[in-house]
C-alpha cells in the first residue's frame, strides 16, 4: 500500500484531488476569518480551558496550561495565525507547493483544534492528511512542487559548490 500510495501514476491523481479538497477547505475556513476582520479566538481558548476542568474533562490539563499561559497572553498572535494559517495551508495544497510542510502545518492545527477539545471535521481532516503525508511526493506530481522542488535543488547544489574549501594555516 505505501508503495502504491508513493509511486503509483492513479494514486497521484487521486491524492492530487484528495489534496485540492482539503486545500479548499482550509483555504475557505481562513479566507472566512480573514473577510469578517474580526476573529477573536480568545472566547475559544477560554472555552477550552474551562473544558479541562470535572471529572471527565474534554481538554487535557496540559494543553489547558498551555493555552492559559502561552496562547491566551498573546492572543493577538493567535488571531493573526490561525486565519493567515488555515488560508495558507489551503493555497499552498490547493496549488500542491511546499505540499509536505503544509500538510504537516495543517496536521499541526487539527490537532490544536482536537486538543481543545472540538470535533467538528478535524479529526476527518487528520485523517485525510495523513495520506497526503504518507505519499510524499506523489501527493504533489500534478502541483507546482514538480517544479519548485527541483529548481531549489539545482540552486542550492550550484550554491555548495561554488563554496571554496580552503586549507587551514597551522
């Protein structure tokens, strides 16, 4: 299966159209945010912390420690990541570029998402990514990593050898 998912010519079709959906949603999600002008997570983050709390709580006390101490001080970086996030993820798996860092960012935020304590489609979205990741670079064949990712490597190999190695006086 994982030789399929990474080589084969229909997988990359496939995962290509696994990979634009996804895209769109992300890229939706965050365009939404970005419109309104307004998003706040502050009321979600606080949510979240209140769900950490009882004898069956939804957010584990580490992450609420997290979230109380680190992301609530400085919710104005939330408020600006997480929409500018979810949009660029969306773009850049939409436009199948620098798709395996992007896949792993959008990971990176379901799983804030999970660990607050919210359902919603992330953990589909999990899921779904987890294909994407899986496959490497078959998820990207039909996407602008065909080209980007070998003109990084013919830069960055003219780079290292244009350095001059000189010996070391003694």
């Amino acid at each position: 299966m994982l030789n399929f998912l990474r080589t084969n010519k229909y997988a990359a079709i496939f995962l290509t159209l696994l990979r634009v959906y996804i895209g769109y949603d992300w890229m939706t999600h965050g365009y939404e945010k970005l419109k309104s002008g307004g998003f706040d997570a502050s009321g979600f983050i606080q949510g979240a912390i209140a769900n950490s709390g009882g004898d069956h709580p939804a957010v584990q006390g580490w992450w609420a420690a997290f979230l109380e101490k680190a992301a609530l001080p400085n919710i104005e970086l939330f408020n600006f990541l997480v929409p500018w996030g979810e949009f660029l993820v969306g773009l850049g798996l939409i436009l199948g570029v620098f798709t395996t860092f992007t896949v792993l960012m959008g990971l990176t935020m379901n799983f804030a998402f999970l660990f607050s304590g919210t359902v919603s489609t992330n953990a589909q979205l999990v899921l779904l990514q987890m294909f994407l990741l899986v496959a490497g670079y078959n998820a990207a064949q039909y996407g602008l990593d065909r080209y980007v990712l070998p003109f990084i490597k013919k830069t960055l190999k003219k780079e290292t050898t244009k350095v001059e190695t000189k010996p070391i006086a003694s």
